[in-house]
C-alpha cells in the first residue's frame, strides 16, 4: 500500500511539474500579437549636436568638460574677440559719418550761402550794367571813328561776360534756394542703411564669438582646445541629447494594423527592475526591411518588420545609449495624442 501511494504521489509530481513547465513555455513563447499589450525588444539610442562657431578664430576660453551636463542657452565656449571689436567700431563709426552726411542734405543750404549767392548775383548785375555804358559809349565813339575797333569789340567781349557772369550767379543763387537735389538724398539714406546692416552684421559678427548650448544636454566630447584655430566646419564640442531619448525597434507585419503614431508606450530595462519610463511612439518607417541579425533567433531575421522609433522620457538621466530595453504598447485604450499631450513631449 505505502509503494502504491509514493507511485501516486511521483506521479502527480511529474504531472504539476510537466504542467509547470508547460505554462512557462507558453508565456515565453505565446503569440503577444493576439494579446492587448504589444512587445518590443530594442536599444537605446541619443541624438547628437556638432556644436560649432559661425566664423574663423582662435579659441579663447572652453568652459565645460567630458561629461558636463548643460542647459539651454548656457555659454560653454568663447573666440579671441579682438578683431570682431575692431570691425565693430569701425562700422560704427562709417554710421556717424553718414548720418552725418544725410542731416546736410536735409538741412538744405545755409542762410550764409544764400546771402552770399544774392551778393554774387547783385554784383554780376552791376558789373553788367557797367559793361553796358562802357560798350554804348565805345560804340558812339567808334562811329565817329574817334576810338579804334579794338576797343569797340573789347567792350562787347566785357558785355557778354558781364551777362554771363550773371547768369552763372543767378543759377547758382536758384541752387542755394532749391536746396540738395531728391536724388543725393536717397543715394545718402541708402548708403546710411548699407552702413547700418554692416553695422549690424559685425556686432553679429562679435556676438558669434561666443559659443552656447543648443539644449539640455551632456558634454559627450570635447574636440578642440583654447589656443586652436576653428572655422565653421570644425566641431568644438559633441553634445549628447538624453532627454527625451528614443529606442529603435522593429515592429512585425502583424502588429502595423494595431499601432499608431502617439501611442503611449512604457520602457523597461534590467538596470532598473520594476520601473517604467514613459514614452510614445514617434516614428514607423514606410518601407519594410529584413529583421537585423542582432534580434531574435535566426527564424525571425528572416521575417519582414518596419523600423520604429519609440521615444522615451528621461528626466533623472538613466537610460543610456546602447542599453537593452523591453518596450510594451498598449493596444487598447491607448488613442494617439499630440507631441505637446506627451510628459516630455517637444
């Protein structure tokens, strides 16, 4: 009777343990497409910014190390100013002179040209009243042959530079009233505001001098030193962008009916067990590729998926680039939102 009994109970033993080991197999390997929460398996990755100056120089001062963390709009790096200054000033002072040059213009002629026009003009119509009885006189004379012909046409020649002199003065007289001419004075407002821009451009210029930072961000590299010289296509710094991060993904055939842009999604990770970090779906690539061979078994590498790119908050700065994360998407209850309706949406 004993022996009958153990046989029973190594038999119901072998059953709970079979049983057991039945229902392990089937959570691994059940067929999560059918069920309401999608799983993923992807990796963490960052977005990066070259950080560089907007001109040629000498760096002067780098403010931040290797692994620094950063907020927007914070300085973290400076060129040798000096020329920059220098252009600076000289720009500005081209603007004093033009302003200068507009605010003649616009005063028009002085009161002291203008009364010296009118006495130039008062003059010339003496001197021609003169040149008028010294040419009568010479011509009554010449008649009776009492002077020479040269004298007579030495009379006329005065005469008409008499009246030409007048007629010069009266012009220039006509000139001081009227003033500058309309277009002198556009060419000078014009070439004011060239001296402006070029003004504007050099202080530009001198503020470019200083390097800040784009966002929140770690210091990832530091590439230069102070006494280098950099240009435009020269990285100073690489700033790494944690916050959000992202997970590449790849999502099956099956599961592109049931997910959309969005869709809150929840991370996980063996470094920290039992916390979730928040996040949505942000991309779903159009086109189908084959499964890399990094994920899964060889049977799923064969399979076509569709790369995704699930964004994920970050704000204690734990999720690092690389790290092996699992990602699940509800697949009810869960309508796509807007970026703005997301914890850490930008």
């Amino acid at each position: 009777m004993v022996r009958i009994r153990n046989k029973k109970r190594l038999a119901l033993l072998i059953l709970l343990l079979a049983l057991g080991i039945g229902l392990l197999a089937w959570w691994a390997y059940r067929p999560t497409g059918t069920l309401n929460t999608l799983t993923l398996y992807g990796n963490v990755d960052i977005r990066q910014v070259q950080s560089a100056f907007n001109d040629n120089g000498r760096v002067q001062r780098l403010l931040v190390q290797e692994g620094d963390r950063v907020t927007r709009g914070q300085l973290l790096a400076e060129l040798d100013p000096s020329r920059f200054r220098d252009a600076v000033d000289r720009d500005r002072a081209r603007v004093a002179a033009q302003e200068q040059v507009l605010a003649r213009l616009l005063a028009g002629s002085r009161p002291e040209k203008i009364a010296e026009a009118r006495a130039r003009v008062t003059a010339a119509r003496a001197k021609l009243e003169n040149a008028e009885i010294i040419w009568k006189r010479q011509k009554v004379l010449a008649a009776e042959q009492d002077v020479t012909r040269q004298s007579l046409d030495d009379a006329t020649a005065a005469l008409k530079t008499a009246r030409a002199d007048l007629d010069r003065g009266q012009e220039a007289l006509i000139i001081a009233l009227k003033g500058p001419r309309r277009e002198d004075i556009a060419a000078a407002r014009a070439q004011l505001q060239a001296d402006r821009a070029a003004l504007a451009l050099a202080r530009r210029e001198l503020q470019d001098t200083k390097l800040y930072a784009p966002e929140n961000a770690v210091v990832e590299d530091r590439i230069v030193e102070p006494g280098d010289m950099v240009s435009p296509d020269t990285p100073v710094l690489t700033l790494a962008l944690d916050n959000p991060v992202w997970v590449r993904a790849y999502l099956p055939e099956t599961a592109l009916g049931k997910v959309r842009l969005g869709m809150r999604a929840d991370i996980e990770s063996d470094s920290f067990p039992g916390k979730r970090f928040a996040g949505w779906v942000g991309f779903i690539s159009p086109t189908a590729e084959f499964t890399p061979k990094t994920v899964e078994t060889t049977a799923l590498r064969t399979e076509l998926v569709y790369r995704a790119r699930v964004y994920a908050c970050n704000p204690r700065h734990e999720l690092r680039l690389g790290m092996p994360v699992t990602v699940r998407i509800a697949l009810r209850d869960n309508p796509p939102q807007t970026l703005a309706e997301h914890p850490c949406g930008r």
